[in-house]
C-alpha cells in the first residue's frame, strides 16, 4: 500500500511538475495547451491520492475539460496566433532569483515547521460525496448561490465582452 | 419607528429616484430633491420639538450590532447639541435645494450629489459610533469634491483639489485619533458613550486631541488651515456655498465640542493657552483679512473664518454658558452666512462680477430686495442684537471671560472690525449714486429667489428674539456632558 | 503530506515563474491556472491533514476552483477584445496604466 | 398704568410692523400710524410718570432665557429716571414725527423714513426702560442701528461734506469702539457677579461686596460705552458727520435722544461709579474737556447745522461733568432733560430754514427773520435757552451744573464751565444773526423763501413752550426735579449767597456772549470772519477741528485699519497660502519621481508585488521565530 501510494505519487510528481514546466518553457501555444491538459490531469490525481474524489472529478471535468478547451478555442479564434512562436520575456533571470527564493523558504518552512506532523497524514476515511453534498448545501449554501451568482455575471461579462458592438463591422484582428 | 435612520436614509431614497429620472427631465429631478428637502424638514423639526431636554442626554437611540468582531456598531442618536446642527443641516439644504432652482447644467448629477451629501452630513451630526462618524465625515468630502470641480467657476479644479487635499490630511489625523482611542480604550470600541466612560490618563488625552483637533480644524477651519476655504467658496457655485459656510464648517465645530471637549476634557485644559490664542488669531486675523479683500464672496468666506473663532474659544473656556454659545453661534452664523452667500450668488448671476470694486455704485437703487437681504445678513452678522449671531456671541464672551480675560478681551475688539468690513462693502455697493452700466439690473422676481430669504431671515430674527430655542435643548445636554 | 505541501509551492512557483516571463497574454493566464493549481493542492493537504473529517477544505477549494474558472472565462474574453482593440497580445506592449 | 408700562416700548415696534408689512406704500398711512402709536406711548408715559410721582415704582421682568443657571431677562424698570425719560423720548419723538411730514413731504422713502423713526422710538424706550445690562447694551446697538440707517437714509446722494451712507457708517463704527469698552465692562461685573440686572448688581456695590479696583476700572469700560454714543473726546468725532441726516433725524436722534443715551447709561449706573469714585473724576474731567473742545470749534463753524452738533457735544460734555464732579444723578439729568427740549427745538428750526432756503451754509443765508417769523422767533427761544439767560429753562440747568462743579471743589471744572457758557452763547447767537438778522446775500435774491407748513411750526411752537418752562421744575429755590429724582437726599433747602452770585455772573457771562456776537455779526452780513483775519493760526486750527479728525481719517484709518487689512491678505495669500503650496508643490515633486516607477506594464507590477511577497516571506522564515516550529 505504502509503496504503490510512494510510488504513484512521485510519478505524478514528475508528470505534472514536467508538464508545468513545459507550459511556462514552450514556445508554441497549441502544444503548450496540451501540456496543460497533462497537467491538470495530474493535479487530479494528486487530489485522487489526498482522498479528495470529488474534487479529482471536477478538477479532471472543468479544468482538463472546459478550461482546457476555452483556451483552446481562444488560440484558435485569435488570427494568428496558433502555431506561431512567441518571445520568452525579459526577465527570465530576476522571475527565477524570486520564484526561487519564494520556493526555498517555503521548502524551509514546511520542513523546519511541520517536521513531526507528516506521519499523521496516513490513510483516512475520505468523505462520502453524499457527506459534502450535505454541508454544501446546508451550512454554505448563500456562499454557494453567490459562487453561482459570480458564474452568472462572468458568463454575462464574457459574452459581453466578446459580443460584436453595434457597427463594428466584423472585428477581428487587423 | 426609526426616525434617524429615516432621516439619513431618504436623502439616498431621493438620490436614488433622481438616478433613475430620464436625463430631460430636469423638472421632476428638481421636485423630488425639494420634496426630500422639505420632508427632512419637517422630520427634523419633528424630532427637534419631540425632544425633550428637561430629560437631557441622548434620545431617539438606535443601537445596532454592525461588525461585531470589531465591535463597530451602527449608532445613532441625538441630544440637545447635535439636534440644533440637525435642523440646520435640512434647512440649509432646503435652501440650497432653492437656490440651485435655475441650475441647467447637468441637472440630474447636480441634486444626486447635494442628496448624497446631506446624508452624510445628517450622518456626521446623528452618528454615536467613531467608526460610523468618520465614515459620513469621508462620504461628505466626495460630493463636496466634484460639486466644486464641475460646477465651479475658473479655477475649480484648483479649489476642489485643494479642498479634498486639506480635509484628508485633516482625516488621516482624526483616523489616527480615533484608533488610538479604540486601541487604548480599556474596552476596544467606537462607541461615544463608552469611550466618554473609558476615563484616559491626561497624557493621553493631550496625545489623542492634538490628533483629533488637527482634523477638526482644518474643517472649522483654524488658522493657518484655513486658506483651503476662500478658494473653495469662491470657486463654489453659490448653492454650495452655503451649504460649505452653513453647514460643513459647523461639522468640525460639533466634532471639536462632541469628542475633544466631551470625550477628551483634560487634553482641552493642556492647549488652553495654544486653544486661546489660535481663537483670537482666527477672529482678528480673519476679520483684518476680510477687510482686505478685493472679492465679496472672499470677503465672507474670510469672514466665516473670523466668526468661527467665536467657536473655538469657548472650547478653550470649557464653561457651559461659553459652549451654549458656540452651538448658538454655529446655528447663527449657518444661517447668516448660508444668507450672504445666497445674496452674493443673486448679485453675480445679474452682474457677473463679485470684485466689489467694479460692483460699486448705488445696487440699493435698482436691486432693492437683493440689498435689504444682504443688508440684514450683514447686520446680523455684524452682531446686531435681534438677530440670532448677537446672543451668540454674547452669551460666548459672558462665558469666556471669567476664564479666559484678555483673549476674551481681544475678541471683543473684533465685532469692531467685522462692523468695518460688512458695513464698508455695503456702503461701496448698494449705496451712492447709481452707476448706469446697472441700470438693467432685474430684481428678486421669482419664489425660489424669495423663499431662501425668508427662511434664513425669519430663522435669524426666530432665534435673535428667542434664543431660548436653542439653549434650552443645548444647555442640559452641555452641562451632563461637562459633569 | 510536507511532499504534497512542498510539490504545491513548485508548482506555484513555477506557474509565477511563468506569469512573471511571459509576453503572451495567454501564456500568462496559463501560469495563472498552474498557480491556481499549486494553491488547491497545499488547501488539500491542509485539510486532508488538520481537518479530515470536515468537509470545510474541500469546499473552499471547490469555491475556488469555481471562481477561478469563472475569472479564466473573463480573462480570456478580456483577452479577444484585447486583441480586437489593440492588435497585440503581448503584456509589454499594453502599458495604459502608466501614470 | 405701571404694569402697563412695556405697552410704551412695544407700541412703537407695533408700528414698525405695520408701516413695513402693512401701510409701505401709502406714506400718509404710514405717518398716520407712527405718530398714533407714539401718542399711545406718550400718553401711557405721561400716566406712569404721574404714577410714579404718586410713589409707585416697579420691575417688571421677563425670563427671556436661561442658561446653565444664568438668567437673561428682558424687563421694564419704572422708577423716577425712567419715567422721565419716557416722556422725554415720546414727547419729542411725536413732535417730530408730525414735523416729518411736513420737512419729507413727497420724499421717495417716506415711509421708510417713519418705519425707522418708530424702530428708533422702540429702541430708545428699550433703551430707557432696561432692567439689566443685557437689555440696555441690545438695545444701545439698535439705537444705533436706527442712527446708521437715518444718517445714511437719503443713500444716493452726495451730501454736504461727504457722502450719507459714509456718514452712517463713521458713526456706526466709532460708536462701536466705545461699544467694545462698555461690553467688557459688562463682562467684568457679570464675572465678578453671576447676574445682569441692575439692582442687584448695584445692591451688592452699595453694600460693598464687589472689590473697589474692579468696579472702578467696570465704571471706566462702561462710561467708555457713553464716550461712544454721547460723542465725548476722543470719540466725538461721529456727530458732526451724522449731520448729514435728514434734519428731524439730527433733532430726534442726535440732539435730544440717542446721544443723551450714554449720559443716561452713566447716571443708571451711577452706584457702580460711586462705588470706584476715581472713575467719576475720569467722567469729569474728559465732559469738561470735551465742552470746552467742542465749544471752540463751534466758534468757528460756517455751517450752522455743524454749530449746532458741536453745541450738541459741547452739552453732553456739560452733563457728563455734572455726573462727575457731582457722584449723583439729578443735575446731569436735569440738564439732559432741558437740553433734550431746547436743542430739538434748535434743530427742528433749522431744519424749517433747510426746508425753505435749501441751504444750511451760513455765508448763502441772511435776514430770514422777515420772511420766516415763527422759525425765526421759536429759534430765537432756544438759542436763549442754550445761552443760559432766565427764565429758559437751559439757565437753571446749566447753573445747576456750575454750581456743583464749584461746590465738589473742582474749581478749575467751575471755571470751565463759565468759559464754555461764554462760547455757548457767543456761537449759538452768531448762528442766529447771520442767519434771521442782516441782509440776503446779493446771490439769493431770487429765491423766495416761504414760512413752513403747519405740520412744521407747530411742534416748534410747542417746543418753544415747553424749552422755556421745562427748566422751572428745577429752580434753586423749589427743586422738584432732584426731589423726584433722589428723594433721600436733601435739595434747594437754602438758596446760600454764593449760589445767587453765581446765578449773576452766569447770566452776565451769557449776555456778553450775545452781545459779542452782536457787534460782530448783528449788523452785517456774515461773509466774513474776524477771528480768520486777526489769528490765521487759531482759526485753522479750530476750523480743522483740533486736526483730530485728520489724524483718524487721515492716519489711522487708512494706514491702521485699510492698509493693515491689504497687507494681511496680502499675507495670507502669499506667505500662508503660499507655503502650503509650497508643501503642496514638494509634494508633488515627490509623486514625479515616484512616477518613474508606474511604468504601466502589469508584469512589471506583478513582479513587484511578488518580489516583496517573498522578500516578506523570506524574513519570516529566517529572521522571526515562525520557522523554529510551533
């Protein structure tokens, strides 16, 4: 049990730490998309082995799913975009000292801090999705319309956003 | 029934109604923002007579939790010294509302920002709770801002800019006085009540009101804060001035009596001296100002300056019959400057000018009704007995005076230069020979040019005859206040 | 669980790692999802470890996960209109904020 | 009728009501209801005065406010001062409200004219009737108030010497330093004594329960109020230019009313004064001196409404020296009382020469006496009167005065006396022979001159009567007057040799006056001055009036008050103002360079804000105790 749980955690370690770091490195877009779906598929399953199953599903629904898509779709409505390689930015350098930085005192914290608490990260029950469904429903539920009322006015907004104005003509990109 | 909050909220109820008036229909935004202006009115003198200030202290209270882990609390209530400011604060804006009748230019957002700002002022006067106090004393300056900026003469943004500048350097210091007072109050809490309880150790008192009082006095305002104001009310469209000189000056005068003096008596008692002489500069310094001035609504602004240390120096004093007083004063001088600069603002929508040099020439001949009305405004402001700045100021140097005797002295002097100021404009403009280039000049003819006279005039002379209208609802308050 | 912890500041990381060198505004919203990502992951472990029993971690991630879908639908309509007004969709050539 | 006694004062406001609300644009109406309302006054004052000469006296008060304790009331005080001065103010309030009607016959602002007459009556009798200081010093303002408005009524002209509106206002102004003073001596009392009202505050001087000093310097403050208003040196400057006024305005308010208001607030206040007697020798010695000083320009004054207010002056000084050298009320009173009749009755005739001649210039004038009998013989009485000659009633006054100044020991103030009755009867003469005697000046030929209407010669009829028994009140031999006044103190017992004596050489003194200006202008034209010819120096100095009026016209108004106004806002634009732009512009000086770093770039914002967030976390993992575990 131990060993399988070991194991398939580091092999979707480097499958998705791999795949994030193709998405940030790439130069084209359309595979880089791919690499984002390896990704999230992978952030799915890390949620699969913390017992979270409900989350793994929406996270491999919306993210791998919808999300992927949507981005997919944008490189492909926006002329010329796909396929076409694009410059890294400038500051390579300084985004590494600080992402850097950031990462190894964190390191340092979660080691130095939590050092005693791992052990007791073992196997528990996970939570029924009937159980989360109760709570959702019950004790978050205005959190839960307003979530859903945030959708409904991202939804609006993107359309109008996107939505052709009145004598534009037919858009696009010049 | 909630009457405060009614108070505080129908002016929003307008403002909402104007903002959803089509953009043509300047008529209807006109007569919804005078039917809430007479509705605040009649509520607030409803609420003023229903008081009853033989049982003095705070009634018509509403105590709502609001934050609770803060313990912020959505506050309010009235007592005999916020009460006076309340009716003042609707008259005004009933006035205003008046004045503002021949307005043309983008109308809608004209009396959407003059209902939003009365809310906040009604807020300001009714608020129990710091917290809630500096919300409203913030949400005034945005209208005030932009009333300045687009509806101002020449240099507007100029003014409005300085004016916003000013009053938030003035309320980053009250923000800090009032948190200081949260976080050293034994309990944490905003609460007036409470805190006038809390019992702070004098050193901290004199820290916490020098921090307070500079946000005070930049709206009173005291010198040398106080030259944000004649450009503000120069560039001001005459309406808003008289609710800057009525109203929102007398803000920072019930702030300084409410929480310097009520919360903070020993931080009074260690500026006495400093307190004194800042009075005394402000009504000497103000009035030889005012007699400088080339412009005549410069001229007035100046002259709030000098009559507004006739507010001040009672808080030095700290005696109730002083402070009576300056709650006298403040009413009077809201109700005689709002007068003047409404009379002002008649002379320079006929004229075009307000530099009394080139006004000068016998207006009394051809604008007859315009000069009794400044001329009254001016008597009263003068201190003519009769009217209601005499009492005021009387009953201020009866109670200064066994404190405080030479400043008291000194600020008797300056009723002789405010006499000199006022009577010499009146003298250049309305009297002598008149100049033809005036002779086409219209009187009052319309009832909203009318209506603002009479109602300042007749509070004027109303409170001049009885003064007992406003000191028997401040004194017993003042005096459980000073205990 | 620290190797869960550690692997969701990697991959914040490297998703800001990506936000911060990107020119393309979509590659820029990509590091968005993978710091998105990174956070889920550290919540999940947070409350797989401390509060298992509660549904509260979970549902703030779901929370999460859902404003976050709704912000990308925003982003990347943000994006095409970008693109419509100003011809480009390079982050270094926008610079409207500039006071 | 004493409960009734506030209908005295409020009768006259009624009618300022009416005439402004009701009757404005029907001037006869207007005129109708002023002189109605007066009458009602006077004949409510004539009651009360018959009542307190039976023994009454009473206080009616009004808590008109109160105030952390301290009491404000608005009351009437009847008692012999005031009843006197309520007949006084109503009686020549009446006449010469009914003189007005003929003197502003078809003037634009009649009724404007009457609404104020009747606020002034209001304010005066306020004025009078006070029971406390609060009330006397409200309605002190407000007599003013009707004054600034009366000088100033005909607005738009040009005037004789300046402007009317700037007249008013010089007079408002001036009266109001001597204001300042009176207000700060009400403050001391109410300080050292938590009331306003008069007995009480006066109880407590009697009875010595105020310290000395402090009553002294109150006395000083509050007679500083009467400087004011009576027009004492160094404030006297004000009456002559008031003369500007319509001329029933100058008889009322500037002869006989207002200006005796500071000799009344003295002799009111007589037990706060007696109290801290150094300040009586102050009342002394500045009415002497300003007799004397408002005497001698009079001498030489040209226009003869001038002569007359520097008469004016020159009597209030007289009665104010009575008050100081005699620490008690009834001779001041008396010569208040006596000067009120004689000098309305000076002014109201030559406001009927004005009226006939349009011309108040001496030189323009000559031989009216002919043509205007009737003002020229009730003149004639009050110019005897003002002399001092007996029986008129200004004699036994005026002797009065004299005869006190002798008897308190100031001898020096007695013999003041006498050279100013000298003046007095020397300049009010040259007034009347250059104006009644000689010949026309060759350029007024042309012009007719009629006799006044009814309406005018009769007040001066009645005035007439009433200057030249008024005075037989209070004779040395049966003084009725200082008996009704104080009644505890013993008066006209014995009439001793010295006071015969003095009765002689007054008059004689008197009579020379006359006689003087006989010779020199009786039997001429007044064109010329010998005085001017003989002593060039003397008389520019008296001309120019001692250069006083220079020195504040000239000196301190323009350079004390306007010049120091500019300069302050000059200097609060520029130095205040400016070093708040001064901050303001440093700044905005910061925010330029602070500027750079709003490149607009959002990376580049992002970066930064991420780049502190580590640095943040950073330090709290090695600096602070967070990574030493929980």
């Amino acid at each position: 049990m131990d060993v399988l749980y070991n194991l398939s955690f580091w092999l979707l370690a480097i499958i998705t730490v791999g795949s994030a770091l193709m998405v940030v490195t790439l130069k084209n877009l359309s595979r880089a998309v791919i690499f984002l779906v390896i990704f999230f598929l992978g952030v799915g399953g890390f949620y699969f082995l913390m017992q979270a199953k409900f989350l793994a599903l929406i996270q491999v629904v919306i993210y791998a799913g919808a999300v992927a898509v949507i981005f997919a779709f944008v490189i492909m409505l926006t002329p010329g975009l796909p396929g076409t390689k694009i410059r890294q930015s400038l500051n390579q350098g300084v985004a590494l000292i600080i992402t850097g930085l950031f990462l190894g005192s964190m390191s340092l914290l979660i080691y130095k801090q939590l050092a005693g608490a791992g052990k007791a990260a073992g196997i528990e029950k996970s939570l029924s999705l009937k159980d989360l469904g109760q709570v959702l429903f019950t004790d978050y539920l205005l959190p839960f319309e307003l979530v859903s009322f945030v959708l409904l006015v991202a939804l609006v907004g993107a359309v109008l956003l996107t939505a052709r104005e009145r004598g534009e003509g037919n858009g696009g990109l010049e | 029934m909630p009457w405060l909050s009614l108070l505080l909220v129908l002016p929003v109820l307008g403002a909402l109604i104007i903002f959803c008036t089509p953009r043509e229909q300047d008529k209807t935004v006109k007569a919804v923002a005078l039917l809430i202006g007479i509705l605040e009115t009649v509520i607030s003198l409803g609420l003023y007579f229903s008081y009853d200030f033989h049982k003095a202290g705070l009634q018509f209270i509403e105590e709502y939790n609001w934050i609770t882990t803060l313990n912020i609390k959505y506050f309010l209530g009235v007592d005999g010294l916020s009460l006076p400011m309340v009716v003042l604060t609707t008259f005004i804006f009933l006035c205003a509302v008046l004045a503002s009748w021949g307005m043309s230019h983008r109308v809608k957002e004209y009396f959407f920002l003059i209902m939003i700002m009365e809310t906040a002022v009604l807020g300001v006067f009714t608020s129990l709770d710091l917290f809630l106090f500096f919300l409203f004393w913030e949400l005034e300056l945005i209208p005030m801002y932009l009333l300045i900026g687009i509806w101002g003469s020449a240099r507007r943004e100029y003014a409005a800019m300085k004016f916003i500048i000013y009053t938030m350097t003035g309320s980053a210091f009250l923000l800090a006085g009032f948190l200081a007072m949260y976080f050293l109050a034994p309990e944490r809490t905003f609460d007036i009540t409470q805190l006038a309880k809390a019992g702070f150790a004098p050193g901290v008192q004199s820290l916490l009101f020098v921090l307070i009082f500079l946000g005070f006095a930049v709206k009173l305002p005291v010198f040398p804060f106080h030259t944000w104001l004649p450009d503000a009310h120069v560039e001001a469209p005459a309406p808003v001035s008289m609710i800057l000189a009525g109203v929102l000056l007398k803000m920072g005068g019930y702030g300084l009596i409410r929480i310097n003096v009520g919360l903070l008596p020993e931080g009074v008692k260690a500026y006495i001296p400093l307190l004194a002489t800042l009075a005394i500069i402000n009504v000497l310094y103000g009035a030889y100002v005012a007699l400088g001035q080339k412009d005549l609504k410069t001229m007035i602004a100046m002259s709030s300056v000098s009559h507004m240390g006739f507010v001040l120096l009672p808080v030095a004093a700290m005696t109730p019959l002083a402070l009576n007083g300056a709650v006298l004063e403040m009413f009077a001088h809201g109700t005689v400057s709002a007068l003047l600069f409404f009379c002002v603002g008649l002379i320079y929508e006929r004229a075009h000018t307000r530099e009394i040099k080139a006004l000068e020439g016998g207006l009394a001949a051809c604008v007859p009704k315009i000069a009794v009305a400044f001329i009254i405004g001016g008597l009263a402001s003068l201190g003519l007995p009769g009217m209601s700045q005499f009492i005021a100021e009387f009953l201020v140097f009866l109670g200064s005076f066994p404190v405080l005797r030479l400043p008291t002295v000194l600020g008797t002097t300056g009723i002789v230069f405010t006499a000199g100021y006022i009577l010499w404009a009146i003298k250049r403009i309305f009297y002598g020979p008149l100049n033809p280039k005036w002779a086409h000049l219209k009187d009052m003819q319309h009832s909203y040019e009318y209506l603002p006279v009479v109602i300042l005039v007749g509070l004027t002379v109303l409170i001049g005859f009885y003064p007992a209208l406003i000191t028997n609802w401040s004194d017993s308050s003042l005096l459980a206040m000073l205990r | 669980m620290n190797n869960f912890l550690v692997l969701g500041a990697l991959i914040f990381a490297i998703g800001a790692y990506g936000v911060l060198t990107r020119r393309n505004v979509v590659f820029i919203f990509m590091g968005l999802e993978i710091m998105f990502s990174g956070v889920g992951i550290t919540l999940a472990a947070f409350a797989q470890h401390i509060q298992p029993a509660s549904a509260l971690g979970q549902i703030f991630i779901l929370f999460i996960l859902t404003v976050a879908a709704a912000e990308t639908a925003l982003g990347l309509a943000i994006f095409l209109r970008l693109a419509k007004t100003h011809g480009t969709v390079q982050a270094d050539k926008i610079n409207e904020l500039k006071g | 009728m004493v409960p009734y006694a506030w209908l005295i004062t409020a009768m006259p406001f009624i009618a300022f009501l009416i005439i402004i609300g009701v009757t404005y644009r029907r001037p006869l109406a207007s005129a109708l209801v002023a002189i109605t309302c007066t009458a009602v006054s006077l004949m409510v004052s004539l009651s009360v005065l018959v009542a307190v000469i039976g023994g009454q006296t009473a206080e009616l008060s009004l808590k008109w406010a109160e105030i952390s304790s301290f009491k404000l009331e608005l009351g009437v005080l009847v008692d012999p001062m005031s009843a006197v001065m309520f007949v006084v103010v109503s009686t020549i309030t009446l006449l010469v409200q009914i003189y007005s009607i003929g003197y502003m016959h078809g003037d634009p602002g009649f009724s404007r004219f009457f609404s104020f007459l009747s606020l002034f009556a209001f304010s005066m009798l306020g004025l009078v009737s006070a029971n406390n200081f609060l009330q006397i010093f409200m309605f002190w303002e407000l007599v003013g108030l009707c004054s600034y408005l009366l000088i100033g009524f005909w607005y738009d002209q040009p005037g004789v010497a300046l402007p009317p509106p700037a007249a008013g206002m010089r007079a408002f102004i001036v009266t109001r330093i001597g204001d300042v003073g009176f207000l700060i001596g009400i403050l001391l009392l109410a300080s050292a004594i938590p009331t306003l009202n008069f007995n009480e505050i006066f109880a407590a001087a009697e009875a010595g329960k105020l310290n000395t000093t402090l009553l002294t310097i109150a006395a000083v403050l509050i007679f500083t109020g009467a400087v004011g208003k009576s027009a004492q040196f160094p404030l006297h400057v004000w009456l002559p230019d008031a003369m500007e006024g319509p001329t029933p305005v100058s008889a009322l308010i500037h002869a006989a009313t207002m200006v005796a208001a500071g000799v009344y607030l003295v002799a009111r206040t007589m037990a706060i004064f007696a109290a801290g007697p150094d300040s009586l020798l102050v009342v002394a010695y500045i009415g002497g001196f300003t007799a004397f000083l408002a005497a001698s320009i009079g001498l030489v004054m040209t226009d003869f409404k001038r002569v007359i207010a520097y008469s004016t002056i020159s009597q209030l000084g007289y009665m104010m020296m009575a008050l100081g050298v005699s620490g008690a009320v009834t001779a001041g009173m008396f010569h208040l009382t006596t000067h009120a009749f004689f000098k309305a009755l000076l002014f109201l005739a030559i406001g009927s020469v004005i009226h006939a001649a349009h011309s108040q210039e001496m030189r323009d004038l000559g031989g009216l006496g002919k043509d205007m009998k009737i003002t020229s013989l009730t003149f004639l009485v009050g110019s005897l009167a003002l002399a001092g000659i007996p029986p008129f009633s200004g004699f036994w006054s005026k002797d009065e005065i004299v005869h006190a100044a002798f008897a308190s020991g100031k001898v020096g103030l007695g013999f003041l006396g006498l050279i100013v009755a000298f003046m007095t009867s020397f300049y009010i003469f040259r007034v009347y022979f250059a104006t009644f005697w000689g010949e026309r000046p060759a350029h007024q030929h042309g012009h007719h001159v009629h006799e006044s209407p009814p309406t005018m010669t009769v007040p001066l009829i009645i005035l007439a009567v009433l200057a030249v028994v008024v005075g037989w009140v209070g004779t040395p031999w049966a003084n009725y007057f200082a008996a009704f006044l104080s009644p505890g103190e013993h008066h006209g017992g014995g009439v001793e040799g010295f006071t015969v004596m003095l009765m002689l050489v007054s008059t004689l003194i008197a009579l020379a006056g006359i006689l003087l200006a006989w010779a020199i202008y009786g039997r001429r034209h007044y064109d010329i001055e010998p005085l001017a010819e003989k002593s060039p120096g003397l008389y520019a100095f008296l001309s120019k009036k001692w250069f006083i009026e220079n020195f504040y016209y000239g000196v301190i108004v323009p350079y004390g008050a306007v010049g120091l106004a500019r300069l302050c806002a000059w200097f609060d634009r520029a130095i205040i103002d400016g070093l708040v732009n001064g901050i303001a512009g440093v700044v905005g000086g910061i925010g330029v360079s602070l500027r750079r770093f709003q490149t607009g770039y959002l990376q580049f914002y992002a970066l930064i804000f991420f780049a502190v967030v580590v640095i943040a976390a950073v330090y709290l993992t090695l600096f602070t105790g967070l990574s030493a575990g929980i």
